[in-house]
C-alpha cells in the first residue's frame, strides 16, 4: 500500500481578528519594513497517509483536517497530497 505525503495549510478566516498576525504587522515598521502588511499567521502540517490510492488519501486527510485539526468556524484549510518516497 503506497504512502502519500500532505502538506496542510491551516489559516484563519478572513474575516476574523488575527491578533498575531497584526502584532507582527505592527512590527514590520519596527525593523524597517513598512511596506510589508496584513501579515496573517497560521499552521503547516505534515503527515504521511497509507492509502490504497491518491484519492482515498485526499479524503483521510479531509477527513482529518474537519475532525480535529482545523477549527472551521475560526479557520479554512487546504492542502498538497504527493507520493512518499
């Protein structure tokens, strides 16, 4: 059974105070990059799957991601799928 690779990408909705995201922003200025701005911070993950093919993996992992990673009233996820080598 191949093993695939994902990489997750969890982040907050747009609509909602990021309150990391614009201490960081306010920051840029600080250290002499004002032109950088809307600094929004989340999540990368990695996990390897057992799949019998890609598609039963893409759905493991979505499965995964709505049960217990991502909290989708406050943030949206997407992710890569790729073959382990």
């Amino acid at each position: 059974m191949p093993t695939y690779k994902a990489h997750i990408n969890i982040m907050p909705l747009e609509a909602l105070l990021d309150p990391q995201g614009k201490a960081v922003t306010g920051s840029m200025t600080n250290i002499g990059l004002p032109e950088i701005k809307n600094v929004r911070i989340g999540k990368h993950i990695t996990l390897a799957v057992d799949a019998a093919d890609q598609k039963t993996a893409e759905g493991k992992v979505n499965d995964a991601c709505k049960k217990l990673l991502c909290n989708e009233i406050m943030e949206y996820f997407s992710f890569e799928l790729e073959e382990a080598k």
